[in-house]
C-alpha cells in the first residue's frame, strides 16, 4: 500500500463510524467498504439495538437508514437527539421520493442523505466530507477547552492577588478582620429567605468577601484612629467603594460584584455615596449589602465603643426602614432578627 494511502487509513481508523440498516447484506457490505478505508466500522441491522448503542459508547458518524422496522430512520434520530446533539447522522434511502420531508431533516439536524447503490462512491465523499467536519468541531472543542483553563487559570491568581490584598486591609484595619467573612455570610442568609438563586448568592458571597477591598487606598492613620474623624477624613474612607470597583474592574470574573463593591453605602432616600443613588436605582444585591454591613458594624466592638445590644439594633433598622434601607429587604432582614436569630449566632460563632 502506497504510504500516502496507507497515513489516510490511519488517519481514519481515529473515527468511529455506526451503521444501522435492518438488511443485513447492506451492513455486510458497509462493512467491507468502510474497514478497507480504515474506518473503525460497527454496523447494527436493529435500530433499537443501535440507540443504546449510541447511548453507551462514543460513535463520530452514524449511516441511518430510513424505511425499518419496528421504527423508521427519523424515529431514531428523534431518540437519539434526547441525549446526543453532536452525532453526526447520514441518512440512507432507497429513493429520493422516499426520504423525510427537508423539515425533518432540519429539525433533527440530520447532516445529510444519501440514495443507496451498489457503489458506494457518493457515499464515501459524504463521509469524508462528514469527517472533515466532525475533525474541525473537534479541534474547535479543543481550543475551547485551552482557553477556558487557561482563564480559570489566570481567574485564580486574580482571585488569589485580591485574596491577598484582602488581607492587606485586614492588617491595617483590625475592625475589618472577620467584618468582611460575616457581612458575605449576612448577605448569603438574606438572600436564601430571598429565594435568590446559586449565582445571586454565590454573587453576595464574593461581593461581601471583596466589599472593603477598596480601603487598600485609605490612609493607615485614619483607618487606625480611635477618636472621631474629621469631615476631610471621612471624605478618604468614603471614596473606598470607588476604589474597590475600580481594583476589581480589571478581571471579568469580578464584574458582577462590582455593583455591590461599588453601592454599598448607598442609602435608600438617596444621600449615601458614592452615587447617590436612589430607591430602586442602586443595585440590588448591593442594597443586600448595605443591610449586612451595618449590621454587622452595629454589633462588633469599635474603639469608642462597644457593641450595640440586640433590642438597639432592632429599633435602628425599624427607624432607618425607607430611608437608609430598602423597606421590603428591612422588613425581611428585622423578620430574620427576631424570629431566625439562631441563624445569625451560627454566624457570628464562626467569625
């Protein structure tokens, strides 16, 4: 055999093709033809036999024929698209008046038929032409893949770089030690009462880990100062959310968090900052935040004074409902106080 002929048989012993015809000559002869061009050739004259077949093994192209029995060619393509979308299927007719309406074809992304003959010239150059597809969404597959780990990859040393400066902040600002874990867990359990989705709630999480993230900017003397801060210096630690936003701006695996980085200190009358946004204007999970932020502000120990006891806190969000907060996730979040405290205390004994 010349060489060149002998790399093609190769080549296409790396494909699986399956046949299935309930006339047991036609599989015969398929398969005489398709071995000797190198095709790792099964050929089935049960139709039912072949669904499972395609069911419990790896199959590149399938011959089909269309008029069987107990069912017809189409029946099984019907099938087989419940659980596999990417086989490609040539269907075989014994005449052209006999093939399925080109609706059908369409619909069960049926790749292509073919009229049977004694020779099968047609025939190959469908399924060379079929195999060079099939090679193609391989390689596309492939690609895929590399660059889909090649961005987890690059996610996780972004994450693991914020993780750090994370810890950064912690270390200069010994009240945000353990605030950032408790406000994502606040956040996680008002949005489990919420009925919030995984991704809203693996959102909240993220964004409750990152939201300071922003007060690697503040200066270490006004994050550390004991006594009351003067209006040039509350100013600094204000702009910490536009800071935040604006480390995290660069990764796309922290896009949507950065609402909620952002808008946390936005007050529900509008006064908050750094937007001034107002009611349903800020970001919803961000509005989440604000409630599990203060929150936990009112109950850790400050340097000038300590924590606020429970009855205090309950009538603070009572007071700010409609103004500082959004009144529906107060009214839920004051219901979670005073009848699922249990569920906070989990909290705070694990931070």
């Amino acid at each position: 055999m010349r060489k060149g002929l002998q790399n093609v048989v190769n080549e296409n012993n790396n494909y699986k093709i399956i046949a299935v015809d309930d006339e047991e000559g036609i599989v015969d002869s398929l398969s005489i033809f398709l071995k000797r061009s190198g095709y790792d050739f099964t050929g089935v004259t049960d139709p039912m036999e072949a669904i499972e077949k395609v069911k419990a093994e790896h199959y590149d192209l399938m011959l089909l024929d269309f008029i069987m029995t107990p069912i017809h060619g189409d029946q099984v393509v019907e099938e087989i698209r419940k659980f596999n979308k990417e086989l490609y299927i040539l269907l075989l007719t014994g005449h052209k008046d006999l093939a399925p309406p080109l609706e059908t074809i369409r619909r069960l992304d049926i790749q292509g038929y073919c009229e049977k003959s004694d020779k099968f010239d047609q025939l190959l150059l469908l399924i060379e032409s079929g195999i060079k597809s099939i090679a193609q969404m391989n390689e596309i597959k492939k690609i895929n893949e590399q660059l889909s780990e090649t961005n987890e990859k690059l996610e996780e040393a972004y994450l693991s770089t914020i993780q750090t400066l994370r810890y950064t902040v912690e270390a200069k600002d010994t009240y945000t030690r353990g605030h950032s874990d408790r406000v994502s867990q606040y956040s996680v359990l008002i949005g489990k009462h919420l009925g919030l989705s995984d991704k809203e709630l693996h959102d909240l999480e993220v964004g409750g880990l990152f939201h300071d993230i922003g007060k690697i900017g503040v200066p270490d003397a006004i994050l550390r100062k004991e006594s009351k801060l003067t209006d040039d210096e509350y100013s600094e630690i204000k702009n910490h959310p536009a800071i935040g936003a604006h480390i995290l701006s660069s990764a796309t695996i922290f896009q949507d968090i950065i609402p909620i980085v952002k808008h946390h200190h936005e007050k529900y009358d509008g006064t908050g900052y750094p937007g001034k946004l107002k009611g349903e204007d800020i970001p919803y999970l961000a509005r989440i935040a604000a409630i599990a932020d203060t929150f936990d502000a009112m109950t850790s120990k400050r340097s000038y004074r300590d924590s606020l006891p429970m009855d205090v806190v309950i009538s603070e969000f009572e007071r700010c409902k409609g103004t500082q907060f959004d009144p529906k996730l107060d009214d839920l979040f004051l219901d979670i106080l005073k009848n699922h405290y249990d569920e906070i205390e989990k909290i705070r004994e694990n931070y």
